[in-house]
C-alpha cells in the first residue's frame, strides 16, 4: 500500500526506522559485542565515545550521563547552585531547562527570546538581570542559553552579558549538537556545555542518554564524581552526595556508531532538507533563517505562521494527508502551573506570546526526499 505521496511508508517526522536500516549492520555488531561481554555499565564503548564527543566538540572534557535533564542539574551542582541563587532561563523552550534549577534549589528567572531565531535575547536577559540586581533578593548566578531547534544561541551577545555582570554561561545544546557559529561547534560555548541523546535529537540513541562538555578540568573531575554517587577514589568512597546517572555501554556502542554517520552524512543532507523548504517563504508562512556564520542543526524545522487560526488550518489538513506536525511549545515556561512560587517573572514575554500562538514544526531529518518536501510544501499552499 503506497502513502499519498509515493512512498510505501507512512512519512515520519523524525525518520529513525530508515536511519537503522541504513546503519543496521553496524549497529547490530556494535550491540553484540556488548552483549558478548556483558559489560553493560561503564564498559570501554562509554570511555571511547566520551574521547571522540570532545574531539568532535572540540573541548578538553565530555562526561556521558544518563540523559539532558541530569546533564544540566550536574553543572548546575558543579558550580554550587542553590538557594537563593538566580538562573536565568529563556522562556519559549522545553520545561527541563526551567526544571534543573528548580531541583537544585535555585530560582529561574524566565526571559524572552527572540522573535525570528527563537533564542534567548541578549537585550531582554540584561533588563531581566539588572531587575534582579535592583530588587536584591536573588543572586545572579547563571544564564542558561538553549540552542533551540539546531540553532546556536547568539554566544558573541550572551557572552559579553555574562561578563559584565560576572555571571556564568551554561550552554544547553540538547537540541543544537552539530550547529555552529564560524566552524566552532555547538556544546563548545559555554563555561559548561550539555547534550541529550534522546532518540529524536540531532544525535540521538535508542533510549535516555546524555553528556556534560567543559574545558574546566576541576569541574569535569566534579561531575563524574556527582554521576556516580559522589564517589572518591572508588564507588565505596562516597565524598559528596551525588545522583546516579550514567550512559549505558549499549547506548554508548550504538551512538559511536551513529555519531560516524551524523558527522559524514547526516548534518549535511539535513541542511539540504532544510533548504528545499524554502519555497514556503513565497507563501504567506515566516520559514526559519539561520543567522550569518551560523550553521543549524535542524533539530526542528519550525515555521511561523500569520495566526493561531492558520496554524490549525495547517495542521489539520497535513495531518488528513498523513503528515506529522508538532507544536513546540504550546506556552511559555512562565505559564507552566509546575513553577508557581518557584519562578520569578519579569517581563510581558510578547515574543514567546506570538511564537506559542503560531509556531509549528514540520517534519526534517537526514534521510527526507526532496519530493516528501514537495508534497508538504504542496498542502500547505493550498491550505493557506
């Protein structure tokens, strides 16, 4: 049975099926060698793939996890953040950036992002932190940067901010891995930098995985100790109370695998998918734009469209077709009922206000065909 637009499968948002297909010998043998050893914690695959994540990054340390949200609580407990303590945290994102100062302890500071990368704005997280500083109940610690949708966040801006105010700079790049600003890779800007590997992102495993980057060589000792208990020399040595958060030997055996075709094929053909969407822009629709010297990742490919009305249009007639569509994000962090009395809000958020009315994100990965694009881009020309 052949889908609407030619193919015998369903098309799929993020097309993983077709990903294990090409790369299933590889990633069989990878398993079984595991499986054969039985070494399934801390086996040598999780040492191995950490050395080729800094080289590929391009920093000193990578320290694998158990998934994005404890990476970011790991920095976080790095640095001592707690009580008292300010997080500033971009608004229009995934409620784990948000939650990881919460469950340290701290307050996040929620901050609007720009309206055409979707990223934090160097203009609004200043006001926000000078709010703060004038009010003088809250530290200012830390800005958490998201690298929403593949896109790095404007570092050259955030940077100078954090180093006016003496603040340090935490890159959450669960969903930028692979993006760059002049050649320089994502997870490579902050003071810490941290990624998932959850299946969908742009580097992604077959369960919850992720990592730590920092060239900072006490915080990296710190952290893989906080992974394993706070552990000293050894795992009966407990020094400090830590978490249990650790990468699977399977997962570290499949992402080594996969990490080869991210950076020999897969990045490039995303971009190239990214492009053939282009044609959108002709059609009343606002298609995302990659700043100069920067490169995307294409976690997602998110238009913006005229209204929350259109937007549902949109949708409903894609998904009559048979083609996947997501809203991130519904409503801003500030908006969650989670952080009431737990947040501080500063602002009005109005451009986190137009993008939840009008967001929505189409399907992209390596492995789309060009006339897949068509088809979409098709539908939403006759919708609108």
């Amino acid at each position: 049975m052949f889908g609407k637009y030619g193919n015998e499968e369903e098309m799929e948002f993020r097309d993983l099926k077709i990903q294990y297909q090409i790369l299933k010998h590889d990633i069989d043998f990878a398993i079984e060698k595991v499986m054969s050893r039985a070494d399934f914690i801390s086996g040598k695959e999780v040492k191995a793939l950490e050395e080729k994540l800094a080289e590929y990054v391009g920093v000193k340390h990578c320290i694998t996890c158990a998934n994005g949200t404890d990476a970011l609580v790991l920095a976080l407990m790095a640095w001592g953040i707690g009580e008292g303590d300010a997080v500033f945290v971009p608004d229009f994102t995934f409620f784990s950036t948000g939650e990881a100062p919460v469950v340290c302890g701290a307050t996040p500071v929620f901050v609007d992002v720009d309206k055409t990368t979707f990223n934090i704005s160097a203009d609004a997280l200043e006001q926000a932190i000078l709010q703060i500083r004038e009010e003088d109940v809250l530290r200012p610690k830390v800005i958490i940067a998201v690298d929403l949708f593949g896109q790095p966040a404007d570092y050259g801006s955030l940077r100078e901010v954090a180093e006016k105010y003496g603040l340090l700079l935490l890159e959450d790049g669960a969903q930028g891995f692979g993006g760059t600003i002049r050649k320089r890779k994502a997870c490579s800007f902050g003071d810490i930098s941290t990624t998932s590997f959850f299946p969908s992102k742009p580097l992604g495993c077959y369960g919850d995985g992720g990592a730590v980057f920092t060239d900072n060589d006490e915080w990296a000792e710190l952290i893989r100790s906080l992974c394993v208990h706070g552990k000293g020399k050894d795992k009966y040595d407990n020094i400090r109370i830590g978490m249990n958060s650790r990468l699977d030997t399977l997962q570290a055996a499949i992402l080594q695998v996969k990490l080869w075709q991210f950076n020999t094929y897969e990045l490039q053909q995303v971009n190239v998918a990214a492009r053939w969407y282009e044609e959108l822009s002709d059609y009343g629709v606002i298609i995302p734009r990659t700043a100069e010297h920067f490169m995307s990742s294409w976690a997602q490919y998110t238009i913006v469209c005229k209204d929350k009305a259109q937007r549902e249009r949109v949708q409903k007639a894609l998904k009559a077709e048979g083609v996947p569509t997501m809203v991130y994000y519904v409503k801003g962090l500030h908006e969650q009922k989670a952080f009431e009395n737990k947040c501080v809000v500063v602002e009005k958020y109005e451009n986190t206000q137009y993008l939840t009315n009008r967001v929505l994100s189409l399907p992209i990965h390596p492995y789309l065909r060009k006339e897949q694009v068509k088809y979409v881009v098709e539908l939403i020309q006759e919708t609108i």
